[in-house]
C-alpha cells in the first residue's frame, strides 16, 4: 500500500471538507486586509489639509505600470473569488444557520433609528464645544440654526411617525454643504442620501418600498466607499503627510506604491462586498466594521462621528443580510467559470466608469 505524504493528506482533507476550504479562502482574501494598517481606511480630509481647487494628477502620471500591474492581479483575484462566492451561494453554506441569527426589518429600523438619534445628538454637543459641522468633520458651518436642526432630527428619529422627517432634514443639510463646499465635495457622502431615502421612505408599508429603502441604504454606502478610493490615485499627496508621521504604515513599501496598493485593497474589498451574494457577504461586512473599528481606536472621537453611519450601516448588513436585489447578478443557469467571468467584466467595468467619471465630474464641477 502506497503511503500518502502530509501535502497529499492535506490536499485530501481540504477536497473532502468544504468548510476547510472556506476557510482557507478567507485567510487567503482577508490576510492582506487585517494586516493593512487601519489608518490607511481613514478618511483623510479629516485630519490632514487637502485642496480641491488643484486638479488631480494626470491621468498619465496616474497610469504608472505599477498601477497597471496591481489592476491585472486584481482582476485574477476578483475572478478566484466569484467563482468561490457563487460556488458557495450554489452550495447554499451557512444559509440556514445564519436565518437563525438574522434580524427581522423592525429590529433593523430600530437599529438605525437609534444611530442617527446618537449621531445628529453627537453633532450638536460638538457645535456646543467647537466648530459645528454639517455631517461630517471637514464640513465646518458658521449657521447658528444647524445645530438645532441636528438636534431636532436626534429628537425625530426616536418616534417612528416622525422619521421621515428625519430624511428631510438630512437632505436639507446636505443641500447646504453642497452650497458651501461643492458638489463634487459632496460626491464623498453619497450615504447621506441613501439614509435619507432610508428615512423618507419609512411611512410606506408596502414591501417593494421596504426593498427599495436597503438597496438605496446599502448600494449608496457602497458607492461612497468606491468614490473615495479614486482619491488614492488622484490626490496621492494628501495622505504624504500621514505617513511622514507614521512611517510604520508603510511595511517598507516606498509612499507612491503604498497609495497605489491602498486604493486597490480599498476598491476590491468594497466591490466584493457590494455584490457578494454567499456569506461572504457578511464576512465581509464584518471585517470592514473591525477595520473602522480599529480606526476609530487610532483617530478616536473625530472618527468616531465620521464613520459612525458606515458602520452602522455595515452592521446592519452583517445581522440582517443583503437584500434579493442581489440576486439580480446571480447567474444560476450558468457555469461558475461563466459567471466568475461575468462577475470580473462588471469589476472591470465599474473601476474604470468611477475612474472615468472622478476626473470627468471634478472638471465639469469647476
């Protein structure tokens, strides 16, 4: 009898045991993630001078061969990862356990009828002790009625009648930040309107409205979160500073390869996350909310305020799930390898379309 040797035994447990494999699988995606600094996942407006009356690098000094290397791997990565996603959204892994722990559309409300109560109420005790913002910390006002508008939206979140109201009044404060800092400044917080809708929409009943408030909910976070990966890639020398002072950040890669390596990391995760359709999906969410988490530890309350509705947001996404919508890219009469290949095409896609309209947008806006 031929005797196997430790690689082939492991080999053949790995094949026998999906599980196993799953777990390899995560250590193997997420291993870049947890060990990528979490201050890289700030959002550095807040901390460091940025200008947005300079143009963003050229596009030529942008496509750098190193950018085009890291994009190339990227697409091999997001393939490998669809095809596992859709392999276990075929297998149907952990659906049933994790029905179990899922939270129901009230409790999910509730969750975020409180944030935002704790959010707006944040924002005015701030106003009270230093500069009031709008939404968030670089959106400095000198209006003396925003923070009682804040206030009186802390107030309307906790009564469900009132809520909607809520939706308003965020729409009504991102109005006058577009006013003051631009319209292309406020392309970073597209989740303000996808909470807004959330809130607005809260009086109707109906489920296809219900539908509609965690897709708007969960696709604008999203979007926000893609947006302002561009920034790593346009506006490199922003974050110079930063890692002048924690030199540690960059692992002994050189500032310009960092960047390049960051808004990558950033986009991918981000992409996989909005259209994961496995448990992944949570998985992912997860690891997110750790990654601002440990954020927040490092920037303390400053970030705190900032990040607060994305990782609400993600929260929700971790205990309740995604929606149907998702289903949409789901492509079940097709094989894996086909549906890995589409899945790839509409990374492809979405990168270059943001990139496309990051710089098309900031000259139009001029």
């Amino acid at each position: 009898m031929q005797k196997l040797s430790a690689s082939e035994i492991f080999i053949g447990h790995v094949r026998k045991w999906p599980n196993i494999r799953f777990g390899l699988l995560f250590v193997l995606l997420f291993s870049s993630v947890i060990l990528f600094p979490s201050d890289a996942w700030s959002h550095i407006k807040w901390f460091y001078p940025y200008d947005l009356s300079n143009p963003p690098l050229p596009i030529g000094d942008v496509l750098t061969p190193t950018l085009i290397y890291l994009y190339l791997v990227s697409v091999i990565g997001i393939y490998a990862f669809f095809w596992v996603d859709r392999y276990l959204f075929r297998k149907k892994f952990l659906v049933e356990q994790l029905a179990r722990f899922s939270v129901n559309p009230k409790q999910s409300f509730w969750i975020m009828r409180i944030s935002i109560s704790v959010f707006f109420a944040s924002l005015f005790i701030l106003s009270l002790t230093d500069t009031a913002i709008l939404l968030t910390p670089e959106l400095h006002t000198t209006s003396a009625v925003v923070p009682w508008l804040q206030l009186a939206l802390a107030g309307f979140a906790l009564f469900r009648l009132t809520t909607p109201l809520v939706g308003l009044g965020i729409f009504a404060l991102y109005g006058l930040a577009i006013e003051q800092y631009g319209f292309f400044h406020m392309l970073d917080y597209l989740i303000f309107l996808g909470v807004g809708v959330y809130f607005l929409l809260a009086a109707l009943k109906d489920r296809k409205w219900l539908k509609v408030r965690y897709v708007t909910l969960f696709a604008s976070t999203g979007l926000s979160l893609l947006w302002v990966t561009i920034e790593k890639f346009s506006y490199p020398k922003w974050t110079y500073p930063l890692l002048e002072n924690e030199p540690s950040m960059l692992m002994g890669m050189n500032p310009q390869f960092y960047m390049v390596l960051a808004g990558f990391v950033e986009f991918n995760i981000t992409f996989v996350l909005l259209s994961s359709a496995s448990a992944f999906s949570r998985v992912i969410a997860l690891g997110f909310m750790g990654i601002f988490i440990m954020a927040i530890v490092m920037f303390g309350l400053v970030d705190a305020i900032g990040h607060l509705l994305i990782l609400v947001v993600l929260f929700i996404l971790v205990v309740r799930g995604p929606t149907s919508a998702r289903e949409l890219l789901v492509l079940s009469d097709k094989s894996l390898w086909t549906e890995a290949y589409f899945m790839t095409g509409l990374y492809m896609l979405a990168f270059n379309l943001i990139f496309i309209a990051y710089y098309g947008l900031y000259f139009l806006a001029r």
